[in-house]
C-alpha cells in the first residue's frame, strides 16, 4: 500500500501560506506551533513542520528534528502555564491510523488520559485559544 500523496489545499498548507488563520504560539524557519481549534483538552497545541510531507517517513531529517526541538520548547510551556505535568504526545499516519489532515503534525495535549476527550468534536471559544497562544508564546519566549 503507498503512502498519500500530498495535498497543497490541506488547511495546514493554508496556514503555513497565510491563507488561514491560527493562534500561533512559536514558529521558526523549520517549524509552526499554533492551538488546535478542535482541542482534546485545554492547551492543545499542533507542531507542523514547513515542509510537504503527509507522513514522518517523508520528513527530511533537518525537518523531523526541527519539530521535536519545537515539541520541547512547546512541552515546556505548557507545563508552566496550565500546571500539569502530563502531557501526551500524539503523531497519527495515514487515515487508518486516524489521520485527517495530511500534512505531518503532532498532537501536544496537556492532559490526563483520562481526561482527554475526543478529537474534532467541539470547536474551542478563540477568544480562549488566542489568550492560551499568548501565554504559551511569552514562556517560551522567557524560557
């Protein structure tokens, strides 16, 4: 069976071209970490690499690195600014896995898993995302 081809229409292509918005919380020249508008729980960040790949097989290594030392940072934060120590770390590949945006990202939910509600159910308030971005983005930025 072969890998999905890549879409450039894909809502993370749109936000990494501007065309759709996102509540940022870090980005460098390899990286975009913004909130889920569909969260699991409170504080659920996606880290995307700026790179076309639908899955982690087609990462080039630089780019595959580059998300996990964003991971971290975005970890980080999210342990300072919501106070929770676990927080799960979730990558999906292909539509069997449970994949439904196809560009390559990684689910950062601060979170017991027990907790954790399921995903693309409920669309957060923004005016909460927007607050949370800001928090993540100042703790990285004074880590």
């Amino acid at each position: 069976m072969s890998i999905k081809h890549y879409e450039d229409d894909n809502i993370f292509a749109k936000i990494l071209s501007g065309d759709i918005p996102c509540h940022k919380v870090y980005e460098d020249d390899k990286t975009l970490a913004f909130m889920d508008i569909m969260p699991q729980a409170k504080g659920h960040v996606l880290v995307i690499p700026k790179q076309k790949a639908v899955e982690l097989s087609q990462l080039e290594p630089e780019y595959a690195s580059a998300v996990l030392m964003t991971a971290k940072k975005v970890m980080a934060a999210q342990r300072k600014v919501f106070d929770r120590e676990g927080i799960i770390q979730m990558q999906l590949n292909g539509a069997e896995a449970g994949q439904t945006v196809f560009h390559y990202h990684v689910h950062l939910i601060p979170s017991n898993i027990h907790e954790l509600g399921k995903h693309a159910v409920v669309q957060a308030d923004m005016a909460e995302l927007a607050q949370q971005a800001e928090q993540l983005a100042a703790a990285i930025e004074h880590a």
